[in-house]
C-alpha cells in the first residue's frame, strides 16, 4: 500500500506534488513489510533521512495489513499485543527524532476484501491459501486507532471512512491494495489533513521573478554559505 504510492496517480505522488518546494517527501514503505521489520529498519532510515538532525516535519505511518495475516498461513502474522507494541516503538523513535507529535500521522490498515483477493489471485495463477481476514484487520485498525490516542498523535482512520464509503470495494485493486479510486480518496484526505499542518512551511528557494537575472548573487549567493 505504501511502496506503490509514488505510482502514477498514487497516494503518495498527490502528497508529493500537493507540497513541493517546502518539503522533500520520502517513500519509505517496502512491499511485505511487517511493523516487526520496519521497527528494526527505522534507525538506519533516521540516521540518514533525519540529516539535519531535526529535519523532518512530519511523518505518516501505515502498517497493519501485513501483520494482521493469519500465522497458520503467513508467519509474519503478529498478536496484536506485538503490533501495537512496534507501533508504540516506532513513534518513540520519531519523536527522539525531533518530529512534533501533532505532526505524527498515523493510519488505520485499510479494510479487504476477501472475496476480490481470492478472485485475484486465482486470476494470477496463484496456489491460494487464504491469508487474509477481514475481521481480524479491522481489530488490527482499532488497535492502531488506540494506540494513536494513547501517544497523542494525529489518527487518520482509513479503515473506517473507506469502509463507510459507498461502493467500497472500487477504492481496492484486488481486494487488498488500493485502486485507483483508492489512491485518489487516500490522497485528499491525507492532503487535507497535512495542509493544517505545514501550510505555513517556507518555499525552497525563492520564485525566480523575485530573482535580478542581471545579478543573481544578490540572492542565491547566501544559498551557498547555509
């Protein structure tokens, strides 16, 4: 659901161009990724993406599909006591990172729908063992739910407003990640919701009318000395 944002017409790439020029979005989401893995992984990314330390203005965390996968079937299923305890970590760790818990954003796993990923996999040749469960997702995205309100930060609920959505299941591709439909619903409100946010961050460099094509020193030059 994360990785593919930066897609033509993904989520992530309405975010992007919704704030260019004040800030640099970076896509850190890796297809398959529990949030056992990428609580492991978050330092590293923090030792390079928060360079200066303090730089990052606010982040979106999305996890919870992957983990919610029946164990039986898929070992990287997770208890949800395990799951909120990463998430509960991983917000720690961006909040030691400088970044202000208003500006912590975190997302609800997205509902499914089990019907469209077995008919999608059965589309794609696949040997299908039904990982996927539709009750136990939504017990994950209430858990996420909780754990946002408990640490202070922003909730932005997808499983509940896509799921309240008429027609729900066109905002799903096969049944687990996001169609087009769902890429574009995701993106105005996650916009919207950033818009409160850093609505009053600087532009990167000035326009280039404000800038003496006869004498461009005068204002970029102090650029060159930060």
């Amino acid at each position: 659901v994360f990785q593919w944002s930066f897609s033509t017409g993904g989520w992530g790439a309405m975010v992007a161009d919704a704030f260019q020029r004040k800030c640099d979005v970076l896509n850190r989401g890796f297809t398959g990724y529990t949030s056992a893995y990428n609580r492991l992984i978050l330092p590293s990314l923090l030792a390079t993406d928060n360079t200066p330390e303090g730089s990052i203005v606010a982040v979106v965390i999305l996890l919870g599909s992957n983990d919610s996968v029946l164990y039986d079937i898929d070992q990287r299923g997770l208890e949800l006591e395990d799951y909120t305890d990463n998430l509960r970590n991983i917000i720690h760790q961006f909040k030691q990172a400088g970044v202000p818990d208003k500006n912590i954003i975190l997302m609800t796993p997205p509902p499914i729908c089990e019907e469209m990923y077995e008919k999608s996999c059965l589309e794609k040749g696949k040997v299908l063992k039904m990982n996927l469960c539709s009750t136990r997702t939504k017990e994950f995205a209430h858990a996420c739910l909780e754990v946002g309100l408990s640490q202070g930060v922003d909730i932005e609920d997808l499983h509940t407003s896509m799921h309240s959505s008429e027609d729900w299941q066109s905002l799903l591709s096969d049944g687990l990640h996001l169609s087009a439909a769902g890429n574009e619903f995701v993106g105005k409100q996650l916009v919207r919701l950033l818009h409160t946010k850093l609505d009053k961050l600087p532009d990167i460099l000035p326009e280039w009318s404000a800038i003496d094509p006869n004498n461009p020193e005068n204002l970029l030059g102090k650029y060159n000395k930060q």
